[in-house]
C-alpha cells in the first residue's frame, strides 16, 4: 500500500508559479510510474505529467514548456514545478502512483486546489 499527500496548490495570479509536491508513505522508487492529474468542475481528469523510475518524463500538451516533473527518490516525492500559469490550469490536482508491472496498484492522493485568477 502506497499512500500519497499532496501540497503546494493556492492562489495565484495568471503568468505565475506554483510548485506542488507529493510525499509517498513508503518507497516508490524501484517500480512506480508517478504522474500528476488534474480534475476541474463538469471536467474528466486528465494527466498533466508523469515520470517513470528512470527519470523519463510526458507531458499534455497543454502544458508543455510550463511544467516540469521531477523526483527525488531518497524523499520519496514527486514535484510539479508550474510556470506561466492560465487561468484553464485551474483545477484540482492530483499525485497518482501506478506499478509498472503490477497495474491493479494504483494509488490517488485527495488532491491539491490550484485557482489561476485575477
């Protein structure tokens, strides 16, 4: 079992940054893909970023050269360093970890709120 807590959303004006982190309860980094999610109102959740255990990375294209995902796998998190922000990133985001062989262990985390106003 893998649980997952995320942090960093707030408030931000459009053209700023937000970082978010997602800490894992227990090691990740030897078999799980990390992704981020994002969810907002009347909206399906879609994937925002992911990185795997050797450090590849994939990005939506709405997104791309905005956001950047990393992981520290001593830490046992996964960031989601964004930039340039739009109003349409508003959303709620989520940290997601899925086995790379085992696929039936997926995990969520509840989710951080990231509001892009004026």
């Amino acid at each position: 079992q893998v649980q997952l807590v995320e942090s960093g959303g707030g408030l931000v004006q459009p053209g700023g940054s937000l970082r978010l982190s997602c800490a894992a309860s227990g090691s990740i980094f030897s078999a799980y893909v990390m992704g981020w999610y994002r969810q907002a109102p009347g909206n399906q959740r879609e994937l925002v970023a992911a990185i795997s255990t050797g450090g590849y990375t994939d990005y939506a294209d709405s997104v791309k050269d905005r956001f950047t995902i990393s992981r520290d796998n001593a830490e046992n998190t996964v960031y989601l360093q964004m930039n340039s922000l739009k109003p349409e990133d508003t959303a709620v985001y989520y940290c997601n970890a899925r086995h790379n062989i085992l696929v039936m262990k997926n995990y969520w985390g509840q989710g951080t709120q990231v509001t892009v106003s004026s």
